[in-house]
C-alpha cells in the first residue's frame, strides 16, 4: 500500500494515528495487534439473538427511550448506505394516535466481529434514540454507556481499514452448538 492511497475510515483523525496505522499496515502486523487485543468473534449470530443483546444493553442504560420494533443483521448497509448501523423511526397514525416503530440494522461484516466491536456500534446505535445528531451530548452518552467508546471506535476503524487493504475480516464465527 502507497502512503499516497487515503485510509478513508481515518480521514477524521490526527496525522500522526493514520501514520501509525498506516505503518502496521504496512508492516503487516496490524492484524495481529488486533487478534491479541480481541482475539476471539463474539457468539450473537442471528436475528433473534442480536435482538434480544441490543434490548438487555437498552434496558440498561437507556430505560426511558422508546421501545424497539426491530433489530436485525442487515448485508446491504455498507454496500448502500455507507453505513455500520441505522436506527431509523417510523411515525404513523393509527386510530388518532401517533405511533413510532424503532428500528436498529446493523452491518452483517460486525457477524464476524469480537464483541467489543459489536457492543461499540450497538452503543453508537441506541444513542441515537436518545440523541439525533454526533454532537457532545451524544458521544457523552456513548461514554456513559461504554467507557472506551472511543477505543473502540479507533480499533473498528483501524479494522475496517484492514479489510479494505488486506480483504481480511480476522475473526471466523464460533463453531455450532
């Protein structure tokens, strides 16, 4: 990789971490800095089970907001969106009442992911119902509810850059129970 080509999910971050990422890259020790700090993929692997993690972290940590409608794995939000998640609302009137349905849709790439990636963006997707915009108040939110929130997020962003050096995604699933 050419110091040239730009890593994208960096763009954002001081000169001096995208060197050093670049630099692992390049060396080909990024991957295995990420394998010794997260070395095992979590175990959520379908619909129902993604549900029932998002609802328990919801539940926790954010009590007053709405309730869920759906949580699903979703394969087209980076090929589409350019997204890891979407929490979208849906209003609609039924019978003279406003209802909200809430839905949270997560990248399918975070199946594979250890489960400190996927807590990070479930995290970033329930702020959302809580605080629209990426402004201070939510990424305290994020803090509150994750403490390395922003670890965090270096590390999937350093990831996700690996997979789109490299193509290599790190962690296989647990094998069936």
């Amino acid at each position: 990789m050419s110091a040239a080509t730009p890593l994208r999910y960096l763009s954002g971050y001081p000169a001096h971490l995208v060197a050093q990422v670049r630099g692992l890259l390049d060396s080909h020790q990024l991957g295995p800095l990420l394998l010794k700090k997260y070395p095992a993929p979590h175990a959520v692997r379908n619909d129902t089970a993604l549900y029932d993690y998002v609802s328990e972290l919801k539940a926790r940590h954010l009590r007053n907001a709405g309730p869920l409608s759906k949580v699903a794995w979703d394969g087209k939000l980076q090929t589409i969106h350019k997204a890891l998640g979407t929490h979208t609302t849906v209003r609609r009137v039924q019978g003279g009442k406003l209802k909200a349905k809430r839905e949270i849709r997560i990248a399918t790439l975070f199946r594979e992911a250890p489960p400190e990636f996927l807590r990070m963006i479930v995290v970033h997707e329930l702020s959302h119902m809580k605080e629209p915009d990426h402004d201070k108040a939510f990424y305290q939110l994020c803090c509150r509810i994750e403490p390395q929130y922003h670890q965090l997020e270096f590390d999937v962003r350093a990831w996700l850059s690996l997979i789109e050096v490299t193509g290599a995604t790190l962690w296989a699933p647990p094998p069936a129970a």
